[in-house]
C-alpha cells in the first residue's frame, strides 16, 4: 500500500536515515482554527518538531495521495482553505483517493496514514471522543476507534469539554486503549490542567512512555496509546469562563440542529468567539507542548528500535 503515499523530501530523507519522527495532523489547521493563526500554528510546530530533535510528518491527502510530510506551499493552501477543504476522517479516505479530492485528516485518518508510513508517534491538541448527549445522538468520534485499531501514540492535551470525559475515559477502556498523564495523575482537560477524572497511569519522562509502548507492540496488543500532556500554568484559562462558553456552544448547536462531520469545527469555532480569541491563544500553545512531547517520545522509540 505504499505506493499511495508521497513523502516529502525531508521525510523522506528521515526515513532513510532512521531518524525518530512526529506526524501532524491537517484537519486542526484546516477546521480546528482561524487564518493565519492556522497556518502560523502549523509552521511553529514543525519548527518546535526540528528544535527538539525529531522530523515533523505533517499529514492530508491532496491530488489523490497520501502525502507525508506537507512543502510550506502546501500548508499555507491547506490553511487558506480553510472549511473549504474536506474534513477526512477514516470513512472518507477511500473516497477521496478514488475521486482525488483533496482532505484535511482528523486523528483518526492521520493515525491511518502514519501508521502505513511506519510513523508511531503523533502531535495533535485535542481528539474526537463522546460528545455530551451521545447517548441519544451516538455522536462518538472515530478517532477512538482508530485508538483501538491503530499503532500510533496521539500526544493531546487530554479531553476539552466539547465531549463527556467520563464517557469518553469509559469508551476508551472498553477498547483496551491507555491514558498515560505525561506528568499527571489527573486527566487534563485541554484549555485547563485539571478535571474530575484519572488518568490510567502516571508517566514521569518520554523513556517510560516509549517503553510502555514498545511492550506493548512486543505483546502484539493492537491499537495506539491516549497521552494527555497539561497545558503550561501560563496559558492555561479560567475554568469557569472556558465552562460557561462551551455550555453555550453545546446549547446554540443543539438549536441550530448542527450534527455528525460539522459539530466539532462548529463548537471549536464558536468557543473562540465567546471567549474572545483567548481560547484560540490557549489552544495555540497546548499544541506547542504536544509537539515538544511528542517528540521526546519519538526520540527515546526511536533508540528502543520502535
Ligand atoms: N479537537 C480539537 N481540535 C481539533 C479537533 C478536535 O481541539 O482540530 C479535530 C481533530 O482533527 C479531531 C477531529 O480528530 O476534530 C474530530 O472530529 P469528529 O469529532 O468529527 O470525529
Ligand atoms: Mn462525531
């Protein structure tokens, strides 16, 4: 299956030099937020990647292949683009490589992706789970599925509120997939460091989560690892103030009868509006703090040979 992917030059020289390397994924860029921050974000990122000494894979489909690793133009297209680019999540990969429509990937198709190109280690700010109500709407994203699936570990900052932690922690479990706290004992809950809930294990440096890993994939136990990584204390927002504008965006979707594809990027999207742009801000650096992880993590898989 290799043949549907292009590499580009630097990932490609990363490859055949054995050199650890962290994917990006292109529906934050795309839908998870505004231009130019997106394109900024996306460019930081990769430069954060560098700095501490892995190579970046930023991920999406484009001209019917799977491109791993994206040239600055590419980025910048991507972000312009903005919701005007598909949203490409498991289900949709097929159909944009049969009919070359170009998609920004969500987590789920990102792990796809770098798990086909050997990649094992993945930056992002916050995955899909259990949306609140889903017990009448199903909404569950795939990105849980593809956790239990996939071998890929997906640095986030833990779950954002959007979703119902505790039903996501108890989806997550049924499917056998780790939350390891980089640091924490308590889950993190994305623009704050703390919720009301556990993680499954406290993980105090980036060796013990790639040894973790690595028996894991010894023992042939499928599927990738959830680590929440907290936001720094400077960046991190009020609770009461980041609580009451996604109670708000939860509420004005339901009106609005927003579902499937569209009611993540519409609630990440409004919530920067109730909240001025501070969230954005936030979001912007937990991403920053996931790339920096995450490639600690691939540095230290790379050593135990992956
Ligand atoms: N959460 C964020 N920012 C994002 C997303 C989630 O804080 O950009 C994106 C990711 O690409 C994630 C996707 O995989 O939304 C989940 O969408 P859905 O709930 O439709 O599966
Ligand atoms: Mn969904």
């Amino acid at each position: 299956m290799k043949q549907f992917i292009e590499y580009s030059k630097e990932v490609q020289h990363a490859m055949d030099d054995g050199l650890p390397i962290v994917a990006l994924e292109s529906t934050i860029i795309s839908h998870g937020m505004p231009y130019p921050q997106n394109v900024e974000t996306a460019k930081k990122c990769e430069e954060i990647v560098r700095a501490t000494g892995a190579i970046p894979a930023t991920i999406a489909i484009l001209n019917g292949k799977l491109k791993v690793g994206l040239e600055p133009e590419e980025l910048d297209y991507l972000g312009k683009t903005g919701q005007g680019i598909m949203k490409t999540s498991r289900r949709d990969i097929a159909y944009n490589m049969a009919n070359k429509i170009d998609g920004a990937t969500t987590v789920a198709a990102t792990m796809f992706i770098a798990d086909l190109a050997d990649i094992r280690v993945f930056a992002t700010g916050g995955i899909g789970g259990v949306h609140r109500n889903a017990e009448t709407t199903m909404d569950i994203s795939a990105d849980l599925e593809e956790l239990s699936e996939t071998g890929v570990i997906v640095v986030s900052a833990g779950a954002k509120s959007i979703l119902d932690i505790g039903l996501t922690l108890e989806y997550l479990e049924t499917k056998g997939v780790e939350v390891l706290g980089y640091q924490t004992k308590t889950l993190p809950a994305f623009f704050t460091r703390e919720s009301d809930f556990d993680v499954n294990f406290k993980m105090d440096t980036a060796f013990d989560i790639a040894k973790l890993f690595h028996m894991k994939r010894a023992l042939n136990l499928r599927g990738g690892m959830l680590v929440a990584n907290p936001i720094p204390k400077e960046f991190s927002m009020e609770k009461s103030l980041i609580d009451n504008a996604i109670n708000d965006a939860v509420k004005e979707m339901d009106v609005l009868g927003i579902k499937g594809k569209e009611s993540t990027p519409y609630l990440l999207g409004k919530v920067v509006e109730l909240t001025k742009g501070k969230s954005l801000a936030s979001n912007i650096e937990l991403v920053f703090n996931n790339c920096k992880v995450a490639s600690l993590i691939s540095i230290e898989l790379n050593k135990l040979g992956g």
